[in-house]
C-alpha cells in the first residue's frame, strides 16, 4: 500500500469479495484488507459504503433486517484458496452484551495528498491523466490522447469562488470537451454521480476563451452555481458531503484551463505558496486505479487466534 500513497504501514491482506446476505458487492479495483483491532466491525471507504449500503437496504426490503447484517470477507490465502471471515451479528455475551458488527464509512483525514485520498475513498483517477502545468502552476495542459484532470492546491470554503478561463491549446476555437467544479482531493468530476462532487460542462457547452466562475454558498446549504462569461447558467447543483472539496478541471485535448482566481476569490500571487493548480505527484502519473482499502475489525476476529510473521510476510488464521 505504500507505493500507492498509503502514509504508514499496515497489517494487510489480499481479499476476493466482499458479500452481504451472500451477495457480493461489484468492485472495480483490487480489494485490500487491513487487520485493525482498533476497528470494531468493519470500515469502508466512502465509495465502497454506498454500495455496501444500497446492497443492505435491498436485502432487508426482500429478506428482513437480520438477513441484511450478514456479512463476510473472502481472503486469499497462499496457495490460492479462499478463506471466509464473518462478521459476528449481534450482542455478545462473552463481551458485556457488546456489539462488533458496526459497519461505517471510513472519515477521512486531513492533509492526504491525492493519492492517499484515493486509497482512503476508495475514489481515483481511472481513465484521467493529470495535467501538465507551466506558468507558475496556474496554466494546466490537457494530454492529447486521453481526457487530463487537475484540483487546485487549495480546498474552497462557504462563500469561496474560483474563476477558471478555458485556453485553445490548438488553431481555431472547437468546443470544449470537459466540466469545471468541485471534487475531494484526488477524485474525478465524472467519473460516478455522487453527493460529494458538482459539475458543469460537458462536451459543447465550453469553449476556448470561455471564463468559468464556480461558487459555493455561504449559507451552508452545500449549493453550488456557475457562471460562464458573467451569466448564470444550469441549475445549480447541491454537495452532502463532510469532506474538503477542491477546485477541479477534467477537459479533453483542444482546451487547457488557467486558473485566474483562487478559491477565496482574490488575485493570484506567483510568490505564494499554496496557489494555484496542484503539481501531480507520482503516483496520480500511474493510470492503474489503485486498490480498494477496508479496514477489518474485531467483529471478524472475535473467536480467532491471528499469528502475523512481519519477516515472511505472512498472517496465520486459527
């Protein structure tokens, strides 16, 4: 986990699936499972939890409450195989009437870069490539063959604003492929319809020389509006979400974006750290998405003796 932005080091396990009421939950990247008796059930990262939860809420419509609490962990083992770990449901007597079968959404920290932002949300940049930046930082490039991503150094708060002009990077002046608006640190604008991401653009609704301005309100309503050259434009969208949302560009080759204005709305200052378009790091230049990370808690340990080898790199379940 560490190549890919992990900042310690973890306990962890390759798993295969992850079911509830013996459905497994679709993935889309490896799954990793970290052993944390410092967890009580299970932790999820936020993308995963929202299928974990949709899954529940079906199973329970069609098999009752008690089914829907049935849930279990595939891990691979050395030669292969595959090992069940099941979450213990219920109160347990030998632990004062204790509940273990808690699962959550894992929150997330503050200060990650991108990289450990997509690992603890399970969010990346699958089919994006980062931008190339010049001029300071403030002129981001859209690669030629794929569609480029870029976020801002800085997270906005109610009331803040970003303006963004949108540059021909070729002759001539073809609509825009690409959106302008808000995501997490290290998530994609449209990559998967969420509460914690707004987003306007889309293929000919942009071009080059177009200035963006996205807001986010100030009364804590989590609405979002745009403004492209100076007139309000779509309806304005709403984020439910408790995490840092950044200043974000996804566009196709044609167009680059400058960043104009920083979040707080005041004129950008070459000589100030902090500001401007983020520099990509390492590992967000890796197209591969990366794993999927849950945390694994005692309600699947209750009951077990773990022996971890940290020189053979291996765990033993008994």
């Amino acid at each position: 986990l560490r190549p890919n932005g992990a900042p310690v080091r973890y306990y962890a396990v390759e798993a295969t699936a992850l079911r509830v009421a013996g459905q497994r939950l679709e993935l889309t990247a490896p799954l990793i499972a970290v052993i944390d008796t410092g967890t009580t059930g299970l932790g999820l990262p936020s993308a995963l939890f929202e299928s974990y939860d949709q899954l529940r809420r079906n199973v329970a419509q069609e098999f009752g409450l008690q089914r829907a609490q049935e849930v279990d962990l595939l891990l691979r083992a050395e030669d292969g195989s595959e090992l069940s770990l099941s979450m213990r449901p219920g109160r347990q007597k030998a632990y004062k009437q204790d509940r273990f079968d808690i699962v959550t959404a894992l929150p997330e920290p503050s200060g990650m870069n991108a990289e450990a932002s997509a690992l603890w949300t399970g969010q990346g940049l699958s089919g994006a490539q980062p931008m190339k930046l010049r001029d300071g930082k403030f002129i981001a490039q859209a690669p030629s063959a794929s569609i480029g991503w870029v976020q801002a150094d800085r997270p906005v708060s109610r009331g803040d604003r970003f303006l963004v002009r949108l540059l021909p990077s070729g002759p001539g002046r073809l609509p825009c492929n690409g959106s302008v608006g808000l995501a997490p640190r290290g998530a994609r604008l449209t990559e998967r319809l969420t509460q914690d991401t707004a987003a306007y653009g889309t293929e000919g609704k942009l071009i080059p020389g177009d200035l963006v301005e996205c807001r986010l309100a100030d009364d804590g309503s989590g609405t979002v509006t745009w403004r492209v050259n100076g007139k309000e434009v779509a309806s304005p969208a709403s984020l439910n979400t408790g995490r840092n949302v950044y200043p974000t560009v996804e566009l196709a080759a044609g167009c680059d974006a400058e960043l104009l204005s920083s979040p707080s709305g005041s004129s950008l200052d070459e000589g100030q750290q902090g500001m401007g378009w983020a520099e990509p790091t390492e590992a967000t230049k890796v197209k591969e998405r990366p794993p999927t990370v849950l945390f694994l808690g005692l309600g699947f340990l209750l009951g077990r003796q773990v022996s971890i080898d940290t020189v053979a790199n291996r765990a033993i379940f008994t």
